[in-house]
C-alpha cells in the first residue's frame, strides 16, 4: 500500500507509516507554496498509485474521489475535515480521520499572551516609546499606559472544546473564573461552570469563542449578546469571524460599550476595507489568523493522524475517535 503525503509531515512520522502500510510518497504543498489544484491532486494520485491520502489543505472533492477509486484512507491534518466532501467518501465507503485539538496548545498560549498584552496595553506602549514620545518625567508611562492584571478575572468561553479546555487549564495559574457555555460538553472539573449563553456575556471580564462554522452557529454572537457585556469587558474570537454578526460587533467597538476585543479571524482573508474597519479600531488588538500558527501544531498533527491510522489498521477498527464520519460508515447512512 502506498500512502501519498501532501500535508506537512515530519520524518519520523513518515517513517512509522512506512512500517504501517508500506509505502510513502511525500509532497508537501509548503515545497510550492500552494494546496494541489483538484486537476493536480487526481495526477498525483494515479502517477503514485496511491492507496491512501493525507492532506491538509488541498480539495479532496468528489471529482477527486471519483476518480481514484483505489483510496482506502482520506486523512486530512486539521481541526475539521472541511475540505473533504464527506458524503462522497462516506458513500464509497472511505474513512475520513482527522486532527481535532492539534493546534489546541497554540491557541491557548497565544489567547494567554494577547490578553496579557491587551490589558497591559504593550502594543500602544511600544509604538509610544519608538515614537520618541517619553519627553517628561519617569512617571509618564506609568501613568498613562497603566493596565490590568489578568489574574482574578472571570472568562466566559463560547464553546468548550479541546481549544476551550486548554486555554482554562492555563487559566487555573492565573486563579481565573472560568464559566463555560456548550450544549454538548459537560465538564467533571468543578472549578468550571457551566452557565447559560446569557451567562456568559453578562458575568465576564473576559468573553471567549471557541465556535465551529455550521448553520447553527453563523451569527449566533449578536447585539443582543453585546448588549450584556460590562463596560470594560474584552472580546476575542479566536474561531471563525462569521459566527458573529460583524455589523454589530462593529457597533458595539465603535460606541464603546465595551472595553474592545482581541480578533485573530475575519470575514475575507485576506481582508477587505469591511474588515479594515474593525482591524484599524483603536480598541482592537488583530492578528491575522495566527493563533494556530505555530511549528510544533505539525508534530501534533503527526501524532495525532499516525495514532489513528495505527488502531485502524491494526485492530481494523472503526472505534477511533477522530474518525470523522464513524457514525456515517458503521449505519451505512
């Protein structure tokens, strides 16, 4: 069996699934800076007879499926297989593994370091100081740029999964409140609560959302929810920016009604004068969609794939918990 590669994957990965299955054929799409075109990825399928596919972001559409009916695996390094047309791999009877939580850590370290930084005010602080603007006494910075500490703050988390339950991990060193809302997560920790979605935004210094786009969640953070917010409380988004209306994110940022948000997504990336408009707010603290961006989320999306490929083939098991369609394949619907 041969497994093609075109997701970043370290050597030592490479190597174990070799012993698993083979054969590999690593192409990594950082080598051209570019996800395989649906075209490409079909010719590399049949020029390596591959029997196994492991992607990151290149479109495994139906088309590709189609046409390479000799797959047995799709795997694809990511938080949600998005870019696989699940029904048809379901419907040819394919696995689709993926890579929940593998940026988990990232996230959370950067959630941790950009609240610092925005309560500390160290961007503003920073600019002030290169700008040559410490003209007077020693006590110019220390009073203007004077913040907040995050320890003892209450943080509201909009979704509670992996990424969730790190960033309150790391919370408990800073003897932070953590309340959590999601209708399908209940935590055994008691220094969690879990509250209602009004909860959340009315109780909290800190509000966090950790949401996956679905139909369910597309603008479900709106004004109603904004309105709740105490007056210097913190937003951040570190998930999909249309979970949230951005109309009234941008309302509520312009009048405000509250301290600012922290945005590391946004409704075109790259963005566009819409988007500039929330990014350019003084209250604002933007990164461009780095909070997962770390070389160490590779590791873990190696670790993370190889573990499941592992039960699979060993055990021919469909028992794995980052099978993505597992309901689909064991009813047949």
């Amino acid at each position: 069996m041969t497994v093609l590669i075109t997701a970043p994957y370290n050597e030592r990965g490479r190597k174990e699934l070799e012993g698993l299955f083979g054969a590999v054929v690593y192409q990594s799409w950082k080598g051209r800076g570019r996800a395989f075109r649906e075209d490409e990825l079909i010719q590399l399928i049949k020029n390596t007879d591959a029997t196994g596919l492991i992607a990151e972001l290149d479109q495994v559409t139906e088309h590709v499926l189609q046409s390479s009916p000799e797959l047995a695996f799709v795997g694809v390094c990511r938080g949600m297989p998005s870019n696989v047309d699940i029904k048809a791999a379901t419907k040819r009877g394919i696995p689709v593994f993926y890579t929940p939580a593998r940026n988990a850590q990232a996230v959370a370290e950067m959630f941790i370091g950009n609240i610092i930084t925005f309560l500390r005010h160290t961007m503003p602080s920073n600019q002030w100081l290169k700008d040559g603007k410490w003209n007077r006494d020693y006590l110019q910075a220390y009073v203007q740029f004077k913040g907040n500490e995050i320890t003892g703050k209450t943080v509201g988390m909009v979704g509670f999964g992996a990424v969730g339950q790190r960033i309150a991990k790391l919370l408990t060193a800073f003897d932070c409140k953590v309340k959590y809302y999601d209708p399908f997560v209940t935590h055994d920790n008691p220094q969690y609560e879990k509250v209602a979605l009004e909860n959340i935004f009315s109780d909290s210094d800190i509000v966090s959302v950790h949401l996956p786009r679905t139909e369910e969640t597309a603008g479900l953070i709106s004004q109603a929810y904004f309105d709740l917010m105490k007056k210097d409380a913190v937003f951040v988004n570190t998930s999909r920016a249309v979970v949230v209306n951005r109309e009234d994110l941008l309302a509520v940022l312009k009048q405000n009604k509250i301290r600012g948000a922290i945005l590391d997504v946004f409704y075109n990336e790259p963005p566009e004068s819409s988007d500039y408009e929330l990014i350019s707010l003084p209250n604002v603290l933007a990164t461009p969609h780095l909070a997962g961006a770390t070389y160490e989320v590779e590791d873990h999306h190696v670790a993370i794939m190889n573990g499941a490929l592992k039960k699979w083939k060993t055990e021919q098991t469909l028992a794995i918990p980052t099978l993505y369609n597992k309901k689909e394949l064991e009813t047949g619907v």
